[in-house]
C-alpha cells in the first residue's frame, strides 16, 4: 500500500512538473513577440492604413505640409496634435486647406488612444531627424 502512495505521488509530482513546463515554454513564446515600439507602430500607421503618407511628405510640401513644418508650428505654438487629430483642436499649420485634412477623419477617428499616441511620437522623431 505504501509503495502505491509512493508511485502515485510520483505520478503527480511528474505530471505537475510538466505541466509547469508546459506553462514556461508558453512564456517565453510571449516575450519574444516583442510589443512595437511606438515609434513603429506610429510609422506603420501614417505609412499604411493612416494614409497620412498619400498627403504628408517628411521635409516638403504636398497635398499637406510637411511633418517637419508641421512640428515645427506644433512646437512653437505648443499646439495639442493629439487633440488636433480627435477634432477638438483647431488646425494652426494651414488653416486655409483645412478642409481637405478634414477628409481624413473618417480614418482617424478609428485610431485607439494609444495609434493616435503612436503617431504623434513618430511624427515628433521623424521631425528631429529620425530615418529608419
Ligand atoms: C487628403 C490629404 C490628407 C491626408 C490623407 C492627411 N492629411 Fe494631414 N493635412 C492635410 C492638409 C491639406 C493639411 C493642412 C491643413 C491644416 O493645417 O489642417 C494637413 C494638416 C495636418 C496637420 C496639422 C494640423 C494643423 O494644426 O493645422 C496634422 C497634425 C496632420 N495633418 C496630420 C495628419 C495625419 C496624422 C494623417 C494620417 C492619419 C493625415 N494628416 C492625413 C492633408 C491630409
């Protein structure tokens, strides 16, 4: 009868060591997948489902201005981008073509707090000279 008890906690102490296992290798599947930075994840938004790049050059001028104009005017007026881009702020770079940024809120308006945050950092690091 002991030697049962004794094979069957055993049993469960190796079953319970693999099962532990089994939960370190999940982990360190998660940590490998490292979050994006939000640089990034900023980048991969104006350059795709943004489509901020379709009218926003870096250094020159297009359909809109540039993002180092843009963050230039930001930074001298101390302008809220981030309230800018949820239509609580009014435009300060160009005001004239407004309506034409304006065609881009349906996009925007889809963007969590933390895209929205995103985009402000790279717009901020592209604009201070950031490339990759
Ligand atoms: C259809 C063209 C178009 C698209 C797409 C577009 N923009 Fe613009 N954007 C403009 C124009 C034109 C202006 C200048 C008018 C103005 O200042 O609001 C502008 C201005 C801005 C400004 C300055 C606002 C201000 O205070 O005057 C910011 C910031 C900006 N865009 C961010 C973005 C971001 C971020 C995206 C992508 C999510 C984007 N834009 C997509 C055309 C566009």
């Amino acid at each position: 009868m002991q030697r049962l008890i004794l094979l069957l906690s055993l049993v469960v102490l190796a079953v319970g060591c693999q099962s532990e296992k089994k939960e370190k290798k999940q982990i360190t599947i998660g940590t490998k997948k490292e979050k994006a930075s939000p640089y990034d994840t900023g980048k991969a938004i104006f350059n795709g489902k943004g489509k901020c790049y379709t009218c926003h050059k870096i250094d020159k001028k297009s359909i809109g201005p540039g993002v180092i104009d843009i963050m230039k005017v930001y930074k001298d007026q101390k302008g809220d981008l981030i309230a800018f881009l949820k239509q609580e702020a009014e435009p300060i770079v160009d005001p004239e073509t407004y309506a034409v940024m304006k065609t881009n809120f349906a996009i925007i308006k889809t963007f969590t707090e933390e895209e929205l945050n995103a985009v402000e950092v790279y717009m901020n690091e592209v604009a201070n000279g950031k490339t990759e």
